[in-house]
C-alpha cells in the first residue's frame, strides 16, 4: 500500500506533546500507510530542545497504568521527530519550515496562557513574541511562498487546555492581521486554513522521579528525556470525517482520536467527571489525612464517597447517555488509582474555590433543577471545602494556595462568626460563584447542617456519618 506523506510543526518539546501527539504520529507511521515526520519548534527563549537534539530526537515513553481492569507497562521508542528548531536562535529555519510541500498539520501546546492576543507583538521580531504572532509570521512565508495557493492550507490542532482552542487561536490571528497591517489577499488565504477545537485527556507525569534504574535497564541509549504517562489516551477533535482521510487516526487500535461534529459534551463529560471528581475529593482527603489521588482510592470511606458522588450525584446531572457517562466514570476511577502516578491533592488543591465553581457547582445546580433536591455528597464536600480554607478552625498543615482576596475572605469570614453565618456569608458572596447561591432552594440549610457534622465531629469521616447517617 502506498504511504501517505503527511508532515508536521509542532509548537512545543514538553512533557504532553511528546508522550501524546508525537506517540500518535509514531503509532500512525508504524500501523497505517500515514509517513508523516514532526518537527518541534521550541515556543519560548528557554527550553529543552538542545538535550533533545542531542539525542537526536528520539526518547522513550513509558505508559503505565490500570486500563480495562488490567495493570499495563510497557515501552516504546519515539523516532518520528525530524527537524528541531529554535526560532530565537535560527529564525531562518524556522520559516524555511514553512517552505515544505508535504507540511499538513501544526500542532501545539503553549500552555493556557500561550493562546492569547499580545497587542505590543511585531511582525517584523525575529520571532514574533506570542504563539500566534510566530505562527501567523509562519503562515505568511507560506502563503508568499506558494504564492497564496489554496492547496497549501494547513490543519492547524492546538492541545491547550482552553474551551474553543481553535476558534480562539484563529479569532487572535486575524486581529493580528488588522494590527499588522497585512493585506487582505492573505487575511482572505489565512481563513481557508482549517482550525480544529479539540479536547486532550491523558495524564503525563514525565520523567520518572523514582525506580530510575528500572526504567534505564535495556536503553539503547542514555535517554535523558524519557517521559511516563497514564495508558488512557482521549483526543476529541470538532471536525469533518473528511480529516481522516489525511489523518487515519480511525484506523489505530490503542489510541483514542474521536472526530466529532461538536465536542461539547466530552468536555462537559471530562470537566464534570474528572476533573469535578478531583475538586470533590481534595478537601475530604486532606483533611482525612490522605495526601495522594492513589490513596483515596485505597482508603474505604474516600473510595465510597467519589464513587457515590460520581454515580448518584454527578452523572444524573448531565443530559447525557447515562451508560456512556457510567464507562467514562469507572474509566476516571481506574485512573485515579493508578499506583504508577502520585499525584499529590495539595497541588491539586490550587485554586479550589474557582475550581469547585467550574467543574462541581453545574453538577449540584443541575441535581436541584432536576431531582428538586440537594446532593448531599456535593454539599458535604463543598462544606468540607469551606473548613479547609477555615485553617484556624481546621488547623491543618496544608498551605492554601489561592488568590489572596479570597484566603482574606474566608480568614474573616470565620473570624467570630458562627456556622450559620460562615454559610450565609460564603454563599451569597456573587465574587465567588458569580450568583447568590442563598437563593437555590434548600442549598443554605443542607450545608449548614454539613459544616455543623464538621466542625463538631472528630473526624471528617465521623462527620459525614453524622450529616448522612
């Protein structure tokens, strides 16, 4: 069968990319007809492309975990990687990238804050400074190269963890257009290039911090840039079908890649269930006593009350497929107990308060609209929550990582106050949760009676016993 030259740029050498994107062009080239190479443009001044290179672009990923009830790990060497450029010190190169006939798809993952608008970005830098003012500059040498042929579009696939990636990174390159005054032939070919919204799941620890002579045993070579991930491997892309025709990725047994017309539930799905399966539990593990995600899961009260809460309270909020939900969850709890992954709850409790308004609040909110009731698991631990960032009632050890208007906030508020009014206070706080929460029926006194079992109970566990008997 005859191959299919597919290259790639990809803006980024991290962790993520290299463990997802680059591990699903490898499988693409060894299980279908798709040849494609990727070459990885560092974004930024400092980076790890110059250990890469000496590597010569090849490194190892190691996917450990439970998948399908099963213990996996295995290895697997990445050789895809072709050219590896730093635009800061070979700006030439960089766009000589943009010259390549067979170039189809660009990839990238800047982090959140890498996709947005910098107004003081010129065209004429070397590089641009933001991630769309070096693509945009990229997709110009392009455009004059192949002298604004429609034929030479792109397939451009961000993986920043931002609602509507693609749509955003296009709406910020065409007022990059309008500020840098290029002429509207380009503005015009610049908009037939394709720009994907997409969804990224998988769990990317990277370098094994521990156990390194097991992972060095059998190298090849000493691979300083070895990375781990989590078997679990989810890649929504908003597109045509028309895409796998270029993409084949419906043609991988081991990977993931869903194309779908509209993505929208997925990240509700992702956001509700895992990443509000994270915020629930946090509160009640530490101050449980249990440090790690993993340890949850081996601890009979915590494992219970995520699994309840995810089954009983979550899940019949969402207006979707409850067997479809019901994979996805046991799927998130196969992956919270990964043994290979410590994953500490005190990172994961940053900014709590903004997480648990995003990814746990549409959950209860949607449970009241729909049961006319409270979920009593969502409203202990939103209580659980309020006595965590309580630290002089709660004295915990955990240092709060927040914004400081909001430590303030909650500092005062449990200053002289009592449980009722702490209640009262927090959830009429619309700079919080951006409503009155005092206006959901029932919510008030559900979690005054919740943060009453807290604070006069010894334990969280004893608490929970007493607010839910």
């Amino acid at each position: 069968m005859a191959r299919i030259t597919k290259d790639s740029i990809q803006f980024g050498e991290g962790n993520f990319l290299r463990a997802f994107v680059d591990y699903c062009i490898q499988i693409l080239n060894t299980e279908t007809p798709f040849d494609g190479k990727v070459s990885i443009v560092q974004p930024l001044p400092n980076g790890t492309l110059s250990e890469l290179k000496r590597q010569k672009g090849k490194y190892h990923l190691f996917q450990e975990g439970i998948l399908d009830g099963k213990t996996q790990r295995n290895r697997i060497q990445i050789d895809c990687i072709d050219q590896m450029i730093n635009p800061y010190e070979s700006f030439e190169s960089y766009l000589k990238l943009a010259e390549n006939e067979n170039l189809t798809f660009v990839f990238s993952n800047t982090t959140e804050a890498g996709i947005a608008h910098d107004e003081n970005d010129d065209f004429n830098a070397s590089p641009p400074q933001s991630f769309p003012g070096k693509l945009l500059r990229f997709l110009y040498q392009r455009y004059e190269k192949f002298n604004g042929d429609k034929d030479k579009v792109l397939h451009i696939i961000p993986c920043e963890l931002i609602d509507k990636n693609g749509s955003k990174l296009r709406d910020i390159m065409t007022a990059l257009c309008d500020q840098w005054q290029l002429e509207e032939d380009f503005k015009t070919w610049l908009k037939t290039n394709h720009f994907y919204n997409t969804l990224v799941d998988r769990i990317v620890p990277g370098f094994p911090t521990k156990d390194l002579d097991f992972y060095k045993k059998g190298l090849p070579f000493d691979d300083r840039l070895m990375v781990t991930s989590e078997p679990f491997f989810l890649w929504v892309i908003e597109g045509d079908q028309k895409l796998l025709e270029l993409f084949p990725v419906d043609q991988l047994k081991d990977v993931n890649v869903t194309i779908v017309p509209d993505l929208g539930i997925y990240r509700t799905r992702k956001v509700r269930i895992l990443n509000g399966g994270h915020t629930t539990i946090v509160p009640l593990g530490l101050l449980h006593g249990t440090p790690t995600v993993s340890g949850c899961l081996e601890d009979p009260f915590l494992k219970k009350f995520l699994s309840q809460t995810l089954y009983e309270e979550i899940i019949p909020s969402i207006d979707f497929d409850k067997e479809a939900l019901e994979d996805y969850a046991q799927s998130v709890l196969e992956r919270f107990s990964n043994p290979f992954i410590i994953h500490q709850l005190a990172s994961i409790s940053l900014n709590s308060i903004s997480k648990f308004k995003v990814r746990v609040l549409p959950s209860l909110l949607n449970y009241n609209k729909k049961q006319n009731k409270i979920p009593k698991n969502i409203t202990f631990a939103m209580a659980a929550l309020l006595y965590f960032y309580g630290k002089e009632v709660s004295q915990h050890q955990v240092a709060l990582k927040d914004d400081a208007s909001i430590i303030a906030f909650f500092d005062q508020v449990w200053k002289d106050s009592s449980v009722g009014e702490v209640v009262d206070k927090t959830l009429s706080n619309t700079a919080l949760w951006d409503q009155n929460l005092t206006e959901v029926p029932q919510l008030k006194e559900t979690l005054t009676q919740a943060l009453t079992a807290i604070t006069s109970q010894k334990t969280i566990a004893e608490a929970y016993q007493a607010f839910n008997p």
